[in-house]
C-alpha cells in the first residue's frame, strides 16, 4: 500500500506556501515583517526583542 500511495506523493515544496503548510490567507497576516511561520521560527530571545519593542512603542504612543 505505501509504494502506491508514494507514486502520487511529491517531496518539493509548495510554491505557494513555499513550504510553511499554512493558507495564503494566514501568511497574508505579518508582524515587524515576519508571517506567521517566521515567527514561530525564531528563537525565543528574538521573539521576545521583537514584542518587547512593540510593547515599548505602544506604550509610548500612549502617552
């Protein structure tokens, strides 16, 4: 069974996703430049510069 279904399974990346397997309209939605599977890439320090400038900037908008 598995050597029929791999005759109909390609192993190149989607060249709409270009591999993230996520929808276009969720890569659509991006944050300082990022898309959804950029973020969840990024190592938690630079998650955490990133929001932490965001917050800064919120706030400072604020006032």
């Amino acid at each position: 069974m598995k050597k029929r279904a791999a005759r109909y399974m390609i192993s190149s990346a989607c060249p709409l996703c270009e591999g993230k397997r996520l929808r276009e309209e969720s890569l659509s939605v991006t944050f300082e430049g990022l898309d959804h599977a950029e973020m969840n890439r990024l190592p938690m320090a630079k998650f955490s510069d990133i929001f932490a400038l965001a917050t800064t900037l919120l706030m400072a908008a604020r006032d």
